[in-house]
C-alpha cells in the first residue's frame, strides 16, 4: 500500500501551516488543529469552545481573540482546506497531471472525512457554514476543471466536452467514496483505481488505458 493510501493521511498537520511559528502561530494551528479532531470524534453539535480550549491547552480568551463563535473557527479550518487546492502541477503528462490531482483530493478528503459528515448536516441550519462548504468545493472543483481545459487546449480532450460532468466525475466520485462508502480501516488506492476510468470517460485522444 502507498503511503498515500495510508490511514496516517488523516493525522498529519493541517494544510496551509504557516512558515512563521511564533507563539500566536503556534497557539492558532493549535486550536484549529484540536477543532478538526474533535469535529471528528465528536460532531460539532458536541464540539464547543471550552471543549477546543481545553484540547488546544490555550485559554478561552485566546480563542476569542481570533474569533467570535466556534462556527467562525470551523469556517477558517475549512478555509485552509479550499486554499490548499492550488493549480495542478502540469507534468506534460495528462495521466499523471491527473493521478497527482486525484491523491491530493483524497488526502484532503479523508482528513475530513469524520468531521465533513456533521459539519454537512449543521450547514443546513448556519449559513455561515454553507458558504464555506460551498467555497471548499468550488475550490477543489476549480482544480480539477483546470486539468480538463489544460489537456482540451493541447487537444487530447473534445473540445465538445462538458467541463462541468468532466469535473464532477472527479470530485463526487472521490467524496462519494471517501466520505460515504469507504472503511478508514481498509484504505484502497483510490487514485489509482480511478484514474484509468476517468481518463476513458474524457475521451482522451488516444488513450486506451491499462
């Protein structure tokens, strides 16, 4: 298994992990660090400001220096989760642009796996969340769909091509089995096993696949 598909993805720090480490840096990637797991065991019905200090080891005070509500941390720890989607790497290669892109995606995916499901369903009620959620995926959708026009421009995709199923295809298939029907105790290769069947469905010129 590669360490992509590693279960250890999961655990590791937050993207977007600033370079400057003073103490306030220190203390912010703390809280938001305690917030996305405890979103994860817990839900964030049950996640509460007093419950991410105590977890972060800060103060209350701290907490609310930054921010005036536990939704506002929640929007900011989604933030660096969209910010993180930046333009694909362009290797030259439209199989291995993509297969990079896809393990990225996964990676984010499964770091949110445990606190995306209860932080969907509190969206309904907190606008503040929906928008969130919904720059995360525009973000990550905008990643994708740049693969889609890069390889039209250099005429290996139709230029007839939907770009927004071509996109979706990538994006809901990922966050249907990350988020829904996968076991994080029997990770597969996902990228790999996608790829081959998405570049089919694109319709690259010339490819058949293995």
């Amino acid at each position: 298994m590669s360490s992509t598909d590693s279960t250890d993805e999961t655990w590791g720090p937050l993207p977007g992990r600033p370079t400057g480490r003073s103490q306030a840096d220190r203390a912010r990637e703390a809280i938001l660090e305690a917030t996305l797991d405890l979103l994860t065991k817990r839900g964030y019905a049950a996640t509460s400001v007093d419950r991410i200090a105590a977890s972060a080891g800060v103060s209350k005070a701290t907490i609310y220096r930054h921010w005036r509500t536990k939704a506002e941390i929640v929007v900011e720890l989604l933030g660096r989760f969209a910010d993180d989607a930046s333009t694909p790497v362009d290797t030259g290669d439209i199989r291995s642009d993509l297969l990079l892109a896809l393990k990225r995606l996964i990676v984010l995916a499964r770091r949110l796996r445990g606190a995306g499901h209860s932080v969907i369903a509190a969206a309904f009620d907190e606008p503040i969340l929906e928008d969130a959620m919904a720059r995360l995926i525009a973000q990550w959708r905008t990643r994708e769909r740049q693969i889609v026009r890069r390889y039209v421009e250099r005429g290996l995709v139709p230029r007839d091509i939907d770009e927004d199923i071509a996109t979706d295809f990538v994006i809901s298939t990922v966050h249907f089995r990350v988020f829904f029907a996968a076991s994080p105790e029997q990770p597969d290769p996902l990228a790999e096993r996608l790829v081959d069947p998405i570049l089919r469905a694109w319709k690259v010129r010339g490819y058949v696949g293995e």
